[in-house]
C-alpha cells in the first residue's frame, strides 16, 4: 500500500483533521497524517466493497485524490473521515459492475470449516452463508446511491450527516435512499438490512 514519507509528526499529531490539511496547503508532507489516520478505514471500506485486491490500488488512489484536492477541504469539519469515505465511494462508482460480480461471487464462496469443530459448526456456517447468499443478491439490486448509503451507515457506522457530506447529498436525500433500501432489503432477508450487515461484519 502506498504511503507518503512521515516528516513532521510531533506537532500536527494532534491537530484535527482540519487543522493537518490547512497546514498541508503550506507544508505537503503533513498530509501523511491523514493518510496514518485513516487509510485502514478506507481500506476496509473499500475491501468490503469490492474486494483486497482492488482496495489496495483504490486507497492510494483515494488518498492521492484527496491531496491533490485538499485546498477544496471544507474546514468546517474537523473530521476528514466521511470526505474520504466520499472519494473512496466515487471509485467505487466507476467500478460498479465489478463491484456487482463481486457479489455474485460471493454467494458461491463457503468459507473452510476448521476440522476440529466441524461438527459443531456446520449448522452455524450453512445458515449464515444462506444468509449471505440473500444479502449479496439483494445489495447487488440496489440502485448505486441507495447502497452507498446503506453501506456506509451499515459498515462504516457513519451518522446521517457524515453520509450526506460524504456523498455531497443532503440529509433528507440519505434518509429516503436508506428507507428504500432497507425496505427492499427487508422484503428479501425478512429483518432489518443495517443490523444484519452489522451482525455480519462483526461475525465476519
């Protein structure tokens, strides 16, 4: 994964988000404490959505976007995060059919059992994959917007705000694209969406 080379650390470890990138208009290097801060969120995010091998790329070109539009950074918030979250989720669109075959994909994958506890595992492991089968199919139905919603509200944990700032949408716009989803998704999986996808990223 690329990283940028640390040279002040001491002094703008303790800045918000905010405060690092205003610096980095006028001393660059400053900018590898965003990258520090958050690229194993984005990471994440983006490994969920379409897979490691993709997400490695995607990070650094996440974080290379972000620097060359830093001095566009809204101050006013002194979390970086969702900003992030936002470019990451614009990579995402431009990777949006691989992204929909990652899913299907997914169905077909069943993860090893440890032989050990085979037996007492295997009831646990065929539901939770049958589960899996539905969500991946139902995520893939999805419009784009409503599940870059659902997901960055199920997985990353972002508030309604942060999602509307991530997405440049407003909050009313989140709230209705995340009500459409989660009904869609309900009729297929018979429960809330967000808590199944949480209750899975937790289990793995």
């Amino acid at each position: 994964m690329h990283r940028w080379k640390r040279v002040e650390t001491v002094d703008v470890g303790s800045l918000t988000d905010a405060a690092v990138i205003q610096r980095s208009l006028r001393t660059p290097e400053s900018f590898a404490v965003i990258f520090d801060r958050h690229a194993p969120y984005i990471h994440r995010y983006l490994a969920r959505r379409l897979g490691a091998g993709i997400a490695d790329d995607l990070v650094a070109d996440t974080f290379l976007a972000a620097f060359r539009r830093r001095d566009r950074f809204d101050t006013a918030y002194p979390d970086a995060r969702p900003w992030l979250y936002g470019i990451a989720t614009n990579l995402v669109g431009q990777h949006r059919r691989e992204e929909e075959r990652e899913y299907r994909l997914r169905q077909a994958y069943v993860p090893a059992l440890n032989e050990a506890s085979h037996a007492d595992r295997v009831s646990t492991v065929v539901t939770a994959q049958s589960l899996r089968h539905l969500l991946f199919d139902a995520l893939a139905q999805l419009s784009t917007g409503d599940r870059d919603v659902l997901l960055l509200i199920a997985w990353e944990e972002l508030t309604y705000e942060e999602a509307a700032s991530a997405l440049a949408i407003p909050v009313g716009t989140v709230r209705s694209r995340l009500h459409r989803a989660r009904k869609l998704l309900r009729e297929t999986l018979g429960s809330d969406p967000v808590n199944t996808i949480e209750e899975m990223s937790r289990n793995g």
